[in-house]
C-alpha cells in the first residue's frame, strides 16, 4: 500500500522510520518531512493547509492511508476531508481534536464525565481571571486555551507572574490560541505520558513515557516543547495504568461518543501522579514529541495494521508487542530556543553518531542542502537509545550525542535523571 505522512519534526521521522518498516508499504510519502528523511521516504512539498491539493497528491499517487502527525492539521479538519474523499486516515476529526484545540473544551468534559483534574476557571477578561487567581493563590498555572506549539502553559510562582501571563496571553502573545485561557489549580506530584490507540469505542494502551518540559537542567527555564524523554515511565506502573485506563481514558472515550465527537486516533494523557492517583493535567490528539522517538524504538509489531485499525473500528483485534528495554531522548536545540536563534548552521558528523548500534538520529528542525544538513528550527535532533537501564539507555545518547559537530546546539545533561534516581535506590 502507498501511504502519506504529514509532518516534518522528529515524532514523524520516528513515525516514518517505524513504518517504513512494515511489509505491507509499496510507496511511502512524507509532506513536507526534513533533512534527515529522506533515506526513508519521498519528501513532498504539500502544505496540510490547503486540503485540496493534499486530496489531489493522493489521488495522482493512490494513496491507500495518511497518518497525520502534528495537532495543527488535526484541529484544522484535514482528517475530516480525508474522509470525506473515501481515503483512510490515522488522526481525529476537528470535532474530536478539540480535546487538544481547546483547554477549556477539555476541563469541561471532565467536570461533566467526573474525569480527575485540577479545579479550573475559564476566562476571556483579564480581571475575572486575576480575581480568580487571587481567590486560589500561588502557584497556579495559566494556559492559552488554543494551540500554542507547547509553550502556552505559564506556572506561575507568584500572583504578579499570573497577573503578567494573564495580560500576556489575553494581550495576544499566543495569537488567537489566546482568545480565552484557563486558570486552573497547581497540582503537586510526578508528571507521566500514557498512550492509548482508540477507533473511538475499543482502546489498546500504546506505551508510557516521562518528558522533561523545562529548557533548562533541574527542570528550570521557561516550558519548551519537550528537551529530552524516556520510556517506560517508573512511575506507571500496572495499577497506575489500571487507574489512569478506568478513571481517565474510558470516561474519555465513552464521553466523546456520547457528545457526538468520536475519537479515533492516539489519545495522549499528559498526567500528574498526585498523593490521590492519576489526575489528567492535558490531552494531546496525537504522539509527543520527543515521546514518540522512544516508543517507536521500543515497539516491536508492525505499526501500520495497528494504525489502520484505529480508521476501521478494528482495535479489538489487535496487540502490540514492546521491548522490555528501555529508551531515552535527548533533544539538541539551536542556542537561544525557545526564544530567537540563529538558522541555517551546519551540522557536522552525524552519520558517525548515529552508526552506534541500538543508536537513531530523529532530525526535526533540519534541511538538507547537497551534502549539508543545516539546522532550521527551535529542537533539531533527537538522539534516542534503546538499553537495558535508564542509566544505560543515558550514557549511549550522550556518548552518541557527543559525537555531533554543531557549536551553535545545546542540550539539558539530565534527562532521566528521576528514573536514574529510582534505579540508584
């Protein structure tokens, strides 16, 4: 079969890379993918904007099945277009996307499906939120309540830094996506990533994860879209997964089919282990990134069928097979990410970094130009390994790491550190 896959950062290339694994591809298509790709696949320039011209490509390349990475295309209805031409596709449609699309959509499907979260306000006027903020105290966490590309959560220490984020956001710092923000309480505990596949009635749990948000070592720094993670996650463990699938994912599911917003596709709870259990921070409507670098090393079936069976309401037939291994990402970034950086400098040595076994260079924010990769965005590569321990799975990324030329790059040196403390004691 032929298939498309939307998207150009490292949770694609991972995507990619797994699936061009699988014995049932003829033809495999990226749009518009990156420097790293195209080994792997054809890269195309399509923009997942314009529906028309990706309906088009499909049918000049009889495209049997698109996987859609990003949210942006997601909540822009892409998936439903798909459909609506008779060509089968892994995402949700925009009705079910606004789990991720709107924070508040979200908050008020659990108060309504008695789904554990922080309590939480919602707010299109400064001075309500402000009062509400004063009311609940500090720390208290501010949220854009539309697509922010991962950094439209501000924890707030102080009241003044919520009274800030507030103007910021409802002042237009994140666009339209802040239109409306949601105040909502600060949770204490450890923060989790579990994955489930769903055709919108039956699930399969699809691995859990730990990423590390914080630009900076020690989790300090202003929120990125992820440094660096690791899979499994210590922490969920089988009654932790037990809980989060009974109390969380099922009233999820059950909820936006009776609400008339099937969801068919990869759930992704962002949760927070708190002292009462699994509590849901957010949703995310398709695979973290860089989470999804680790499951894809980890995952040992064949993803495609896997895939296809969440289009076709199969999921009850299916299981996946994992590695009992361990994964671990480290994220380079351009220096100066997530603020400005420089674009278009060279990255030297990769192949010999990556030529470790049990060693994959995911790029993200990079092109090729003849010979050359160059770096073109915030997070650049992810180098992922796979190994018997954390502390194992550590020390063969950064050896790797370590490798690459790329001066204007950096990196956090801890990611992991939580799991590796668990295996010390």
């Amino acid at each position: 079969m032929n298939i498309l896959v939307i998207g150009s950062g490292g949770r694609e290339h991972s995507l990619t890379w797994k699936i061009a694994q699988s014995p049932l591809l003829d033809e495999l298509y990226v749009a518009p993918g990156n420097g790293g790709m195209g080994d792997l696949a054809t890269l195309v320039n399509l923009d997942a904007d314009n529906h028309d011209d990706v309906i088009t490509f499909c049918r000049e390349k009889n495209i049997n099945f698109v996987v859609i990475g990003p949210e942006a295309p997601l909540v822009g209805g892409l998936a439903d277009r798909l459909v609506e031409e008779n060509i089968k596709v892994f995402g949700p449609s925009a009705k079910a996307a606004a789990l991720e699309g709107s924070k508040g959509f979200t908050k008020d499907l659990c108060a309504k499906y008695n789904i554990p979260t922080a309590a939480y306000g919602r707010f299109s006027e400064a001075e309500k939120a402000k009062k509400f903020a004063a009311a609940n105290g500090a720390p208290i966490v501010i949220k854009a309540d539309g697509l922010a590309a991962g950094k439209g959560v501000i924890i707030a220490e102080s009241l003044d830094q919520a009274n800030d984020a507030i103007d910021d956001i409802l002042g237009g710092q994140f666009g339209s996506a802040g239109a409306e923000l949601v105040v909502e309480e600060f949770l204490t505990g450890e923060e989790a990533s579990f994955f489930v596949l769903t055709d919108g009635k039956n699930i399969l749990p699809f691995g859990t994860a730990q990423d590390h948000k914080r630009v900076g070592e020690g989790d300090t720094g202003p929120n990125t879209g992820g440094m660096g993670a690791y899979s499994p996650a210590p922490v969920m463990d089988k009654n932790m997964i037990s809980r989060t699938i009974d109390e969380i994912i099922l009233p999820t599911v059950k909820g936006m089919a009776a609400e008339g917003r099937p969801f068919k596709g990869v759930l992704f709870a962002g949760l927070m282990i708190t002292n009462k259990g699994p509590e849901l921070i957010e949703y995310n409507v398709r695979f973290g990134d860089p989470e999804c670098q680790c499951l894809m090393m980890r995952l040992e079936s064949d993803i495609v069928p896997l895939l296809i069976a969440c289009a076709d309401g199969t999921l009850d037939q299916m299981n996946a097979n994992w590695s009992d291994q361990v994964s671990l990402n480290v994220v380079m970034a351009a220096k100066g990410y997530p603020g400005g950086y420089e674009k278009n400098t060279e990255i030297k040595n990769l192949d010999a970094a990556g030529s470790a076994e049990n060693i994959m260079i995911f790029h993200a924010g990079t092109k090729k130009s003849g010979d050359k990769i160059l770096a073109t965005g915030g997070r650049v590569l992810n180098i992922t390994s796979l190994a018997a321990t954390v502390t194992e799975a550590k020390r063969a990324a950064y050896a790797a790491l370590d490798k690459i030329n790329w001066p204007e790059g950096f990196c956090r040196r801890d990611i992991g550190w939580r799991a590796i403390e668990r295996e010390k004691e």
